[in-house]
C-alpha cells in the first residue's frame, strides 16, 4: 500500500506514521483494495426491528459456509444518543457464526447517519472484498432511510416482513416494497396461516405497483429459527444474480452506485468543511440564537453561512 506522497516516507517511524491523517489511510487503503474487489456477491437486508433479521443472517451464513463460502456481515446497530455506540450488539446475537473461520462479523453504530448505515459502510464492503469473501450482507437498522440507503449499495435488497405485517395498502404506503429484489415473511412457523395471508397480500401490492416495482421482485416465506426455506431463499437468489449479470443490469448497478458512492462522500466532505470554517464556527452561534428568536429566516441565515465558505 502507498501512502499519500506528504507521507510517504515515515520509514516505519511509529510517530509519523500516527500522524498521517485517518482519512489520507483510508483513501490509500481502499485505493489499494479497489482492484481486488467487484467479485462478492452484495446481498442487503433490511427489515422493522423485530422482524428477526440477525437470526436469519446467522442461519443464512451458516448455510453458506457449509457450502465452502467465506461469508462477511456488516451489521449496522442503532446508537446509543449517549455513548454513539451500539445498542443492540448483533455480533452477540450471532454466535455460532461469529466464531466461525469462514465467516466474519463486523457491527458498527450507526451514529446518527441518516440511512440506517454506518458512514463509512461502502468502504468497509470494498475491504470485505478485497480479502476475498463470497458473499457480502449488509443489514441495517431497518429505519427511516435504511431501505433505500441499503438498495443503493448492494446487488439484491432483501425486505424482511412479520406474517401480520398488515394488509396490502399498508404495505405500498410504507413505500418499501418498491424497491425489493425480494420481500422475505419471516417467522412463518408462529402462525403459517398469517404467513400466507402476507404473502399473497404483499404479492397483490407488486401486481398493483406493476413497473414501479423491480421486475425480479418475489415473496418467499421460512422460519429463520428453524432453518427451513433457506434453501429455496438461496436458489432465489442465485437466479436472480445470473439473471442481473447476463442481462448487463448487474454492471450497470454498480457503475450507478459508484456514482452515487462519489456524491455521498462529496456532501459529507462539504458538510465536514463547513463545520471546520473558521469564519462559519465563529458566525454560527449568533445566527442560530437569531433564527430561534425569530429575528433572521432560516433560509437567510444558510445562504448567509454558506456564502462565508466563498
């Protein structure tokens, strides 16, 4: 790996290379991992807390591990308001398969990023990539922006439902089942009759949806506690990655979300840059204190700061 030319010449001293910027070893890592990665296959989850997410991650690995594949879990957690760091720790709550040679676990709090992902989540995919997994799963918080922040990273978005998930409407006003690859109704084996009931309910919607939805959009039921579906799910998905790559989607996929990779980081940089500018750090107590009374617009007051960055 080579380091930014101002610090390319640390020599292994020990200080200097502590004093090289977090992010200048960031881009030069991921740089140097770049070439290597594109060859996992990118499978997102996302699903309303309970819906059992981190018990058929498990279930999933484990089945695939069996197989002889090296499977990598980026588990974003929700955070705490006081600490920022996870609350609900799913590496715990994911044992068996955290402990085993084939497979690596890695949660990160979310922090506040909007999108339920931790911010630096598409880096840490590429890195997965890079040491040479087969697979990588991303599951997020299952909140707000999760879905869509997910769907735009990986090559398949899995949306995890509850067999009384609710009725058809509900289903398109949350807006979600768009942009599905798959919608999964876990939990099947508590009550399979509310199981089927979801399932032809959330299988109505998509007719209804028609070309808003992704053509390839299915709805699968199983028991991630018991381990059954798991086979019929991966024959789902396996299909489907054929599909996406022989028609050229699944390049095309990743070029749009490269793009999109630029632009986030580009907004994160300016925001960065903006809350480091010296003349905005010195302007923006009194703004604020004259937005909360009342005395400045809000509008007025953005356009005020941003124009202190010229």
């Amino acid at each position: 790996m080579r380091w930014p030319s101002n610090h390319a010449n640390t020599d292994g001293n020990i200080e200097e290379l502590l004093a090289v910027p977090v992010d200048a070893v960031m881009d030069a890592l991921v740089g140097a991992a770049l070439p290597h990665s594109g060859g996992s296959f990118r499978l997102g989850i996302s699903g309303v807390p309970g819906v059992g997410k981190s018990t058929f991650i498990e279930a999933l690995g484990l089945h695939l591990v069996a197989q002889g594949l090296r499977v990598a879990v980026l588990a974003v957690d929700p955070s705490s308001s006081l600490s920022g760091g996870s609350i609900l720790g799913d590496k715990t709550r994911m044992e068996r398969l955290s402990t085993h040679e084939r497979a690596f676990i890695r949660p990160s709090p979310a922090s506040g990023t909007l999108g339920g992902v931790a911010e630096k989540t598409r880096e840490a995919m590429c890195l997965c990539e890079a040491a040479g997994f087969d697979v990588v799963i991303v599951e997020t918080v299952g909140v707000g922006q999760s879905e869509v922040a997910v769907a735009g990273m990986t090559d398949m978005f899995v949306l995890m439902q509850l067999p009384n998930a609710g009725d058809e409407l509900q289903a398109i006003k949350k807006g979600v089942v768009e942009l599905a690859d798959l919608v999964l109704i876990n939990k099947a084996d508590l009550d399979e009759a509310a199981a089927l009931r979801a399932r032809a309910q959330i299988t109505g919607a998509l007719r209804w949806l028609g070309p808003h939805t992704h053509a390839a959009s299915r709805v699968l039921q199983l028991s991630a506690l018991k381990g059954t579906g798991l086979d019929e799910f991966w024959r789902e998905v396996s299909d489907f990655r054929v599909q996406q790559a022989a028609s050229g989607r699944l390049a095309e996929r990743r070029r749009a979300q490269d793009e999109a990779w630029m632009w986030e980081r580009i907004a994160a940089g300016l925001r960065q840059r903006f809350d480091q500018h010296p003349a905005i750090r010195a302007a923006l107590p009194r703004m604020s204190a004259e937005v909360r009374g009342g005395a400045l617009p809000a509008s007025v007051a953005a356009r005020r700061l941003l124009d202190l960055m010229n």
